[in-house]
C-alpha cells in the first residue's frame, strides 16, 4: 500500500468515526427529549431561578401545596432553560403541577389569580414529552405556551374559558355576571362530555364547578359516569365519590323484592290455612252441650243467663265453660268469644 493509499484509508476511517459519533450524539439528544418535562421560563429578579414538579393525585388537591407533593426541582439557567427527566413518573397519564417560587418565600407557595400566577397544570407520564416557554415574563405562567403532549393544550383551552368567568366578576351589573358564568360552565360541561382524554374531561368539569350546578343538571351526570363507567383511575373514583347520586336499582333488585313478597304470601296463607284447619278441629273436639254453650258464650252471655237457658246448675255451667277453654287452648272469655 503506497502512501496515498494510507492517506486516503485514514481519512475514510476518521470520517466515518465523526460521522457515526455524531449520529449517535444526536439519536442520544433525541432519545433524551423523547421523554422529558422542560421548558423556558423569563423570570425577573424576585423569582428563583428554581422549577418545582407536584403530584396531583386527586382534583380536590389543585389549589393545595404542601413540600410532600413536590417530587422534582430543577435549575434555571441562565437563558431560561430547565428540564426534568421524569424516569420516576408513572406509566399512565396522571396529573402534575409546574411552579416557581418567589425568593424569600417557601418553595410550598401557590399564588392563585392574578398576572403573578406562579403555577401551571399539566398532563404527563413516563414517556411524555412536555415542553412550557413563556414568552412574556410579565405574565409567568397565565401566558406559558405548552407543546408536546397533545392534551396539555386542552388543559390550556379550558383554562382560558374558566378564566373568562373570573373576569365577569369586576365587570358589568350582577345578573349580567350570573349569566355569563351560567353560559360559561354550561360550556364546560360541554367540553368534558366531548372530550375523549379522561383527565381532560375530569378537569373541566371540576372547572365548571360542579358541586353547586349538580342538582339541575342531574341527568347529565348520571349519563356522564355510565359514559365513563369503565375509567377505574382514583380520580375518577373519587369524582364518583362526591356526586351524591343513588344508583338505581337494576331489574333483578325488583324480582327478588317479588319473589320474597310472593314466599312471604305463600307461607302467610298455608299458615292462614293450617290455623282454620286446626281450629275446626278443636270446635268438632266439643260435645254437643259444650257446643250449645259455646254459642251463648260467643253471643256475650254470662254464665247465669247459661244457666236459665239450658235449666242446668250455674256450677254445671262453670264446668263446661273451663273444658271449652282447655279444648279451645284459650284462657280468657275474650279469647273464646274472638275463636274463629
């Protein structure tokens, strides 16, 4: 091989070297974003440069913090930029929260409402790519834009028709603000019947306050858990929890209900039955004169007027009517006379 050759063999194997590293360099960054929570934040100078990740685990806990729900922090840098790695979250879509803190403050703050609004929901798992930028620093998270996952951009669109409600309490006389939030839950609802992510459809209707509007729209949410009948994630359990809706019983509750009154009347009668029979069989054990007796003695007649009737001693008398009670099982005149 002359010294050309060698040259040339060289410069092949090198290319080829930067080549394949830098592909796999690539593929490595490409495989690293495939799965990650980042973004761009432009903070001024009374926020720390710090990102906090939270766990939702249920919707009662939007607008509650605490350092136990915080499960990731990262860095700020220079230019804005953070990242999260989320190999920790789980495999299905569960519910997050991204906010920052203002220096001095604890790292647990909300602040709700308003253009300091420091937090922001999302929709993540473990391979979920969620990327947040805001590009106006003045509004923090209220104009954060999120690409990536696709239902984190329903999340947003809901936020913006809730939102509307919030500013119809400083403007305009208060029928016109009732109206507008009755028109604005009433598309809420709207979206989380529409809506084929179940977490999306959940958060627009805790949006929609629910709790108050459930009473005259009753039928929708009945309609609305047997849509989601199959869903069995904790929020929806505890959705289900809170609506007080008593499921109705299904046909084989009746048929039972019949099939224990119908037992109950067919015993009621053989024992109706069973009591006749018995009954007659204890007036046939009289005799003749203990029936004649029996028959004044039913008719209310005392043992003296007996007595005058038949022309029998009243003592003869006292002696039937004790053998009628043993024969009859009966201790009282009362009870002899009620006999059937």
């Amino acid at each position: 091989m002359n010294y050309r050759s060698i040259i040339f063999y060289k410069y092949v194997c090198c290319t080829w070297l930067l080549l394949h590293t830098g592909l796999s360099s690539i593929a490595q960054s490409n495989q690293q974003n495939a799965n990650t929570v980042q973004g761009k934040l432009q903070l001024d100078s009374i926020w720390d440069p710090v990102v906090y990740l939270s766990h939702i685990g249920s919707f009662n806990e939007l607008y509650t913090m605490s350092n136990e729900m915080i499960i990731a922090e990262a860095s700020i840098d220079s230019l804005g930029n953070f990242s999260f790695i989320p190999d920790y979250l789980p495999e299905d879509d569960q519910l997050f929260r991204i906010h920052v803190s203002k220096k001095g403050a604890p790292a647990a703050s909300l602040i709700i409402g308003g253009t300091e609004e420091n937090h922001l929901f999302i929709i993540a798992n473990k391979s979920a790519r969620v990327v947040l930028n805001n590009e106006n620093k003045n509004g923090l998270m209220g104009t954060a834009i999120i690409e990536g996952y696709s239902p984190n951009k329903s999340l947003q669109e809901i936020d913006q028709i809730a939102s509307y409600a919030d500013s119809t309490h400083f403007n305009g006389s208060s029928m016109k603000r009732e109206f507008v939030t009755k028109a604005i839950q009433e598309k809420l609802r709207y979206v989380a019947d529409t809506a084929s992510h179940p977490l999306v459809s959940l958060y627009a209707l805790h949006k929609s306050n629910f709790e108050s509007n459930f009473p005259v729209n009753q039928p929708f949410y009945e309609n609305y858990l047997e849509k989601w009948q199959d869903e069995s994630s904790s929020y929806f359990s505890g959705f289900r929890a809170q609506l007080p809706i008593k499921k109705s019983p299904d046909i084989l509750y009746y048929v039972l209900i019949g099939l224990g009154f119908f037992i109950l009347g067919f015993f009621l009668n053989q024992f109706l039955k069973y009591r006749a029979k018995q009954n007659k069989s204890q007036l046939e054990s009289l005799s003749v004169q203990e029936r004649k007796i029996y028959n004044l003695l039913k008719m209310g007649h005392s043992n003296k007027e007996i007595s005058e009737e038949y022309s029998i001693g009243l003592s003869t008398v006292k002696s039937h009517v004790s053998s009628i009670y043993n024969k009859l099982n009966v201790k009282s005149r009362k009870e002899a006379m009620d006999f059937k």
